[in-house]
C-alpha cells in the first residue's frame, strides 16, 4: 500500500507539473503575440537631427540603431562615452551611417545638462525629435552633488531640465517632437508633491523608480498643453518589459533575482522595447498627434487617473522648476 501510494503521489504530482509548464508555455506564446514591430526603413530622416539620452546600451542603444537605419543626424547622450563610442562605431557598421555622434551627458548633475544644451546649441542648433530614454531603477547613492534623490533626478529633474533647455530649438525646428520614456510600472507609484524629491520620507528604490515614471507622464502632458499650437509634440511610451543593463543592475535582492529571471523567460529583447520609442519618433501618421501615451506601437489608454490631473500637473513643473534652478531664460513657451 505504501508503494501505491508513492506512484499516485508521483503522478499527481507530475500532473501538475505539466500543468504549470502548460501554463507558462501558453503565457510565454501569449507575450510573443502581442509584440509589435515597427518598420523603421519605410520613411527616411535624411536632413533631421535627433537626440537619445542613455543611447549606450539596453533599449536606448537599440532605438539608437533603429533611428540611425532611416538616415539622420543622431546624436548618442551618453553618460559612459566609451560605451557609447562601442555602440556607435557598431550603429555605424551595421547601417551605413555615418551622421552619428556621441556626446557625453550626466542626467544625475545640472551642471552636466546645461553644458550638454548649450554645446548642442553652439555647434548644432537644430533639433528634430528627443528622445528622453536614459533612466535608473537602482542606486548605491541615494541623492547626487545637486542635493536631488539620485533616482529622481536621472528619471525626471535631468530629462525635465533638458527638455526645458531644448525647447527654443524644438520649437525653432518644428514640426519636432519629444517622447518620454515611461513605464507601466508609474500605476504603482506612491506619488506626493510634498515628498517629490524624497527627502520627507525614504521610499524603496522601487517606488522612487515608480514615481518618476509617473513624472514622465505629467510633465510630459504639461508640455503637450502649453506647446500647442507651436508644431512641437509632446508623447510617452511604454517600451515594454525588457531585460536590460538597468534591470540587471538591480538584481542584488532577492526581488530583482525574480524580476530578472522573469524578464529572462517573459521579457522583450531591447531590439523589440526600442520599436515603440521609435514608433512615437518617426512614424508620419503622429506628426500632430500631442499628449498620447503609446505602447506596442499605439495608443494605450492604461494611464493612471492621476495622470490627467492637470492641476498636479502645473504644480510638479513648478516644483521641479524650482529644484533644477530653472531660469527665466531657460523657459521658452
């Protein structure tokens, strides 16, 4: 009897093992289904200059390569240049483009962005598409030379002052657009005007990442509002899960182990996440198409509520003004 019951135990149990692998098969085939691919060849860039922050690896080197494919001028914003130099000098092989350039910028200082913009202007001083794509979900210093939560401003302050600084050339260049890399994720946010920067109340590393994709969004709705009617279109996207350099960073707690093995199985490679940054960059039929959010390569409406507060969406460009020092002159609506 005893022996008996060891075989029904064996194949009860192995039954339901199957019936898990059946399971995660089906959602593996499900993932792969709904992926969408962006043709970034159909319409050529040629005479168009276009910026992408965070451009030396993960999703940003792969929108990277997409957008060098049509032609124009990219211009790589990279932190590690020599990375970036690498991922170029790769872009360049792959698409015959030679209109590619790496220039270094350090989201995580001010100081670095205002150098960044005013290069750019000296040198190019015209600019098509920005893509904010650069962003962190871990940090082992936990606020920058700035006094700004690290997290928040590579996220937001960075990108946010950038695009403030960038506005009088994207507007000088019309019909010209900015997309915002959000995340799905900004639907967990614990978000607070009063803890913005969060130095009120610590918040996991996680959190902070969550809340500065929901800053993504509201700034970048705030930009869509006050930019009409001047040609420059203000977007965000979601790329879609993706293992990338930002998500390994973060696999010392058990928490990111699962996360990344998760990404493993289930997750987008960085070549199908950049399809839908790219997407929102170039395709004609958005050329005044403002204030969207994009995922899987068109409009998603699964934005938190929040999100289309316009009033939260007047205080956090304040506030965020007030923290990056934004001058009277750096505002360009």
């Amino acid at each position: 009897m005893g022996l008996l019951s060891a075989y029904l135990f064996i194949a009860v149990n192995s039954t339901w093992l199957w019936i898990l692998v059946l399971v995660v098969a089906l959602y593996w085939a499900y993932m792969r289904m709904f992926i969408a691919y962006y043709d970034t060849n159909i319409e050529r860039t040629e005479g168009k200059t276009f910026i992408i922050t965070g451009a030396e690896t993960g999703i940003g080197r792969m929108t990277a390569d997409l957008m060098a494919s049509r032609g124009g001028h990219l211009i790589m914003a990279c932190k590690d240049v020599h990375l970036g130099q690498i991922a170029r000098d790769q872009i360049v092989a792959r698409t015959n483009n030679n209109k590619v350039e790496v220039r270094h910028l350090d989201l995580s200082s001010l100081d670095s962005v205002r150098k960044f913009s005013k290069d750019f202007h000296d040198s190019v001083g015209k600019l098509d598409v920005l893509i904010n794509n650069a962003a962190i979900a871990c940090s082992p210093n936990p606020t920058t030379a700035d006094g700004l939560n690290t997290i928040m401003q590579v996220n937001h302050f960075g990108p946010f002052l950038l695009t403030n600084l960038l506005l009088d050339l994207l507007k000088k260049s019309s019909p010209s657009r900015v997309v915002f890399v959000s995340s799905l994720f900004h639907h967990f946010h614990k978000f607070s005007m009063d803890n913005l920067n969060c130095d009120k109340q610590r918040l996991p590393n996680c959190r902070v990442y969550f809340n500065s994709k929901l800053a993504n969004i509201l700034t970048a709705k705030y930009f869509a509002r006050m930019l009409q009617g001047t040609g420059v279109t203000v977007n965000t996207v979601h790329p879609g899960m993706a293992l990338t350099d930002m998500t390994k960073k973060c696999s010392g707690s058990f928490i990111g182990i699962l996360c990344n093995l998760w990404l493993n199985v289930f997750g987008k490679t960085p070549c199908e996440a950049a399809m839908t940054p790219a997407y929102a960059a170039t395709e004609i039929k958005l050329a005044y198409v403002t204030g969207e959010h994009f995922a899987d390569c068109k409009v998603s409406h699964c934005v938190a509520n929040i999100a289309h507060n316009t009033n939260l969406q007047d205080k956090l460009f304040e506030k965020s003004a007030e923290l990056v020092h934004l001058k009277s002159a750096e505002k360009h609506f």
